[in-house]
C-alpha cells in the first residue's frame, strides 16, 4: 500500500479507507492489518518493536502517533505549505498543474489554507495565456470552481484548434527532361483543369471555374483578379477559353511595383513574374535544372531557367498553396 515518496499523511489516509473497507472493528485486528501493509524500514521497525514489547501498540490510534513520530519529516507541514506557494504550471497542461495543486494542497491539513489563499495561488502559477486571463476575468471564489474553468476554457481552445484549415500539399512537380514548351498565349482549358477550381464561383464575375483570391502580404499589398476589361485586354482571341486569369497585386504603399500572377489558366502550371517575388509570401521548391520555352503573344519564343516557388493564398479564410513557374523576362512578359 502507497507508492514510494508517497506522504505519511496520504498513506494513513489509504490506510483508514482500507480498515473501513474490511469492516475490522477490534483495535488489534485494526493493528495487525496495519503492520501487514508496512514495506521496508518501516516494516522492520514495527515489527522489531512488537518482538521487544508485545503490547507497544495497544490501539490503532496510539500506533499511528507513533509511526508519524517515527518516519514523518520535521516540520513536514512547513514544507508542503511552501511547496503550494511555489506553485508553476511549467511545461504540464492544466489538468496534470490542476492535480499536482490538489497533492499539494491536501498535504496540509493541521493549519490549512483558506479558499482565497488557494485560488491566488493556483492562478498565479498558470503560464500566461487565455486560460489564465480568462480566469483573472472571472475570478472564482473556490479552487475547485477555479479548476474547472481553467480546464473548460483550454477544451475550448484545443476545440477551435481542431477547426483551423490546413494548407493542402503542394502538387508533385512532373519530372522532364530538356526544354519545355510553355505557350502562354494559347493555354487549353481541356482536361488538365485543376478540380478544385471546378466547384468555385468567382465573386466579381458569377462564373464557375474562376475565383477571385484576396490576400494581404505584410500588410502592404492585396491581390485581386483583374476587371473584365482587364481580362479582355490580356485575352484577345481568347473568348473559348474562359479559365484563362490574370491576377494583379496592387500594392498599398507608395511604391508604383505592380505584381501579376496567371492562375487557374488551365494550363498544366501557373505563372509569376521573378520581378513581383518580393511581394509574396513563397518558399523555393528544388527541381532539377533545365530550361523553359516560352511563346508570348507576339509569337516570339524565350528561353529562360526554369524556377518553382510554392505560394500562399487566401479565399475565403482557407488558406491556398500554389506552385508557380519563376519567369525571368524583364519588360518581354509585359
């Protein structure tokens, strides 16, 4: 019975349960059960007291005194009381902090605490966050009442975390050898459409298989899919090709950069300008070396190195990752 660094006050506490338990009523039957649960020097030590004076533990009381007189640690009440004031939450959650401040706490028990003392002192050792201002909100007058709604409000926090949207991973990046053409004036909106893109209805235009994305990088740019006239302009002779997209990032500050992005093309990839990198929110996708072919509107075919970043959308509040072919035109992509 009790586990080793276990109180005497805790084991005596199992100990009355157990003899209440067994229903033992005679003093020395209650005695005799007691001794038996002993273990180690304590064990040696009561039954070397019986084998010099058979009678030492006349009463179940009188051997409890003087057990406590014999392994309880001086001024082990000082101690545990000490022990609660230091209270920390540290690096446990709320319920493991919550049931380390209740062994503490009931290790006290000749000139106990009072409520207020224990809520203070519990509050006081939470780490800063929405538990513990959420409880400095309410102010509980009990340490139980403080207990439980420390340990509510951090269910409902993992609870909203569980809802928080997840960016998707990214897309394998087809493995080529040698050049690959890219023809961004005659993209096919065939088979290769993106299925994500077939259920979403733009907000700026109604249709289906575009959408409008909006996102504020740093605080100093928002990017939006161009105006219908916008679309035309970039589209001429396009008009069967209705997932054809230009998105455009116009920037907040002051600075006059402009960052265009061609999304949902329906092309096998998509399209950013290494001019308008500084404005994304991105990170380098490594791919082998090779070269890229390029055809622009005015038929002219550039070759340039191909590069792939992984970029961050937002629709909606669901956050986007998007892989996009780096091209390196200078004014050409104009």
């Amino acid at each position: 019975m009790g586990r080793e660094g276990e109180t005497l006050l805790r084991w005596l506490v199992e100990l009355d349960t157990a003899v209440m338990a067994r229903r033992l009523v005679d003093p020395l039957a209650k005695v005799a059960f007691a001794m038996s649960c002993l273990g180690g020097r304590a064990r040696s030590w009561a039954y070397g007291r019986r084998l010099t004076d058979p009678t030492c533990f006349s009463t179940y009381e009188s051997f409890k005194e003087e057990l406590k007189l014999a392994f309880e640690p001086p001024h082990n009440e000082f101690r545990s009381r000490a022990e609660v004031f230091d209270l920390q939450q540290g690096k446990y959650d709320v319920h493991a902090y919550a049931q380390r401040a209740r062994y503490l706490v009931s290790n006290v028990v000749t000139d106990p605490m009072d409520e207020a003392t224990k809520v203070v002192t519990f509050m006081k050792g939470l780490r800063d966050g929405p538990v513990k201002t959420y409880l400095f909100r309410e102010y509980p007058n009990t340490l139980e009442n403080a207990i439980t709604l420390a340990m509510q409000e951090e269910f409902s926090l993992k609870q909203a975390k569980l809802h928080t949207n997840v960016p998707r991973p990214p897309r394998p990046a087809p493995k080529t050898e040698g050049p690959e053409p890219m023809d961004l004036s005659y993209a096919s909106a065939g088979g290769q459409q993106k299925k994500k893109g077939n259920n979403v209805r733009c907000f700026r235009c109604g249709n289906l298989g575009r959408y409008a994305l909006t996102r504020v990088y740093n605080e100093h740019a928002v990017l939006r899919t161009a105006a219908p006239s916008e679309r035309v302009s970039h589209g001429e002779g396009q008009d069967d090709m209705p997932n054809l997209v230009i998105l455009k990032v116009k920037s907040m500050t002051k600075r006059a950069d402009s960052l265009r992005v061609l999304v949902e093309s329906g092309a096998s990839n998509n399209f950013v300008r290494q001019q308008s990198l500084p404005l994304m929110d991105f990170e380098e996708k490594h791919v082998p070396r090779s070269q890229l072919e390029v055809r622009l509107a005015t038929v002219a075919v550039v070759k340039t190195e191909k590069r792939v970043i992984r970029a961050r959308f937002s629709y909606k509040h669901r956050v986007f990752v998007e892989e996009l072919l780096v091209l390196d035109l200078d004014d050409k992509f104009d």
